[in-house]
C-alpha cells in the first residue's frame, strides 16, 4: 500500500501539519507500506522557497523519513496539461471570464460552448508548457458539472477514518446550485482538483490520509477520477489539532510554527505532547 503527505508550501508548517504527517506515515508504517512526501506548489502566487525549506527541515526535525526523489507539483506542469486537454476534447469543460470579485458579486458562469474560443489553440498554448513553466490561458476552465455528472455511473468513495466511516454514494454531495468548479486557472494552466488527483494516480496511491476538514473536496476529486479512468482510493479523514479556544490551527498564527517552536527550544517529543493535548 501507499499513501502520501502532501503539504503545500504558503507558509511554515505548524502543530497541525505535525499530526497530519504523523497519521499519514504511521498508517503507512502499521500496513507495511509506504507514506510518500509530495510538495503541492502549483499556487505560485502564495507558495515560497523560504517555505518549502522549512517544511523539509521540520520534517526532518521531527524524525520523518520518505523515498526519494519527492514530487514537486510545479516541476510537472505539462502532466497537468494533458488530462485538461482531453476533457476540452471530449466537450465536458468550457471557457469562463469571471473573476473572482465578479463571483463574490454574484455573478455566475455560464457553460458556454468551447467554439466561443479557439479550442485549438488552448489546447496548444496548454500543451506547450514545459516543465517548471506554467501555461497561462487567456480564460480560466471550469469543468461543467452537471454534464460531467451525467456521463458517468454510480459514483462512491469508501472512508475508513473514524469520523466519517463508510461508503458514500458521492453524488449525494452535489447540488444544483453549486459553482462549476475551476480546473485550469489562467496563470497556472491548471488546478488543485486536477493536480492532486492525477498525482494520486500517478504515484499508485491507494489510500489518502488527510485532516476532516478535507473531506468536502473529496466527491469532486473521486468525480475527476472517474472522467479520467483513474482508480479512487480509500480515504481516512483523521481528526484535526485545535487551539485552547477550539478553532483549528492556521498557518497564520506563527506561535505554533515548528519552526518558531523549534527555535524556542522544543523538542519533537513536546510537539507530540501538543498534539495528544488539542487533536481532536
């Protein structure tokens, strides 16, 4: 078997990433199998260097070991690029303008047929990236749920964590009214919910282990699965580290970064002790 920990670097790692690589390399560890490191960068407006050199030194600090090489994200653009054209292909995406602002404003997409914009030449201008040089588009994609959904089968994820334990039928988490999501933004040429799935696939991983507060991406990532031929694997959503006010930890609040704590003179075995005290 073979799961993954997948931070992405938009800030120094903190209690919680600590007990989420925990979970994710002791599942591994109690089935003999393998947790890999994967650097999920693509957000290059908010992802730094100063962050991912921390993050492999908290890891290293806390005695995590991982094979090699590890896979950065944004060194593999043109991997990305490939199932985003084939979805283009096959009619189940469309080209949308909006911006963020013109969302928040209530403004919404509207599928629209590819012949709006050159399909052609889209598919050139996304297949032309080459590694560590992402594409830029001259309108972000959004795939077209509701059709997405109609040319595929029963849709269902199994969860063996102990918060939402079961199959899920992942339909059942859609809704009419919900947004189109984006799955190649202009300035990157694709998306989280393209990359990671794909990654997930690429490296044979066959359980993910991640916080619960990651769950609700989960029926969208098993629905790109399921467009792409790709296999879903099984899911564990562990509990999350909290603060003595009961809010989930941030990447903002810089007195529980490992490294701040690093600094300060704790040791791993007092982040173990934090993490037994506020993890829910």
């Amino acid at each position: 078997m073979r799961t993954r920990f997948a931070p992405s670097p938009t800030g120094f790692l903190h209690i919680g990433h600590a007990l989420a690589a925990k979970e994710a390399f002791d599942f591994a560890q109690a089935k003999g199998g393998q947790c890999l490191l994967r650097i999920e960068d693509t957000d290059h407006t908010r992802c730094k260097e100063a962050f991912t050199k921390s993050l492999y030194a908290d890891l290293d600090w806390l005695g995590f070991d991982w094979p090699l090489p590890v896979r950065v994200q944004s060194q593999y653009y043109p991997d990305y690029a490939k199932p985003v054209s084939e979805l283009i292909d096959r009619g189940l995406v469309y080209p949308c303008e909006l911006t963020r602002k013109d969302i928040k404003e209530g403004k919404r997409p509207h599928p629209g047929n590819m012949k709006d914009i050159d399909a052609s030449a889209l598919k050139a201008q996304l297949l032309k990236s080459s590694h560590q040089d992402c594409p830029t588009l001259p309108v972000a994609i959004r795939l077209n749920l509701p059709k997405a959904l109609q040319t595929i089968g029963p849709l269902s994820f199994e969860d063996i964590g102990p918060i939402h334990k079961g199959v899920h039928d992942a339909r059942e988490f859609f809704d009419q009214n919900d947004l189109d999501p984006v799955i190649a933004r202009k300035d990157i040429g694709c998306s989280y919910m393209i990359a990671g799935p794909h990654d997930d696939w690429k490296q044979e991983i066959s359980y993910v282990v991640r916080g619960a507060d990651l769950f609700h991406e989960t029926p969208l990532q098993v629905l790109i699965q399921a467009l792409m031929g790709w296999p879903t694997p099984i899911y564990y959503h562990h509990g999350l580290m909290m603060n003595e006010a009961g809010e989930k930890l941030s990447k903002r609040n810089l007195d529980t970064a490992l490294q701040s704590l690093r600094e300060a003179g704790q040791t791993p075995e007092d982040i173990w002790d934090m993490t037994r005290a506020y993890s829910i």
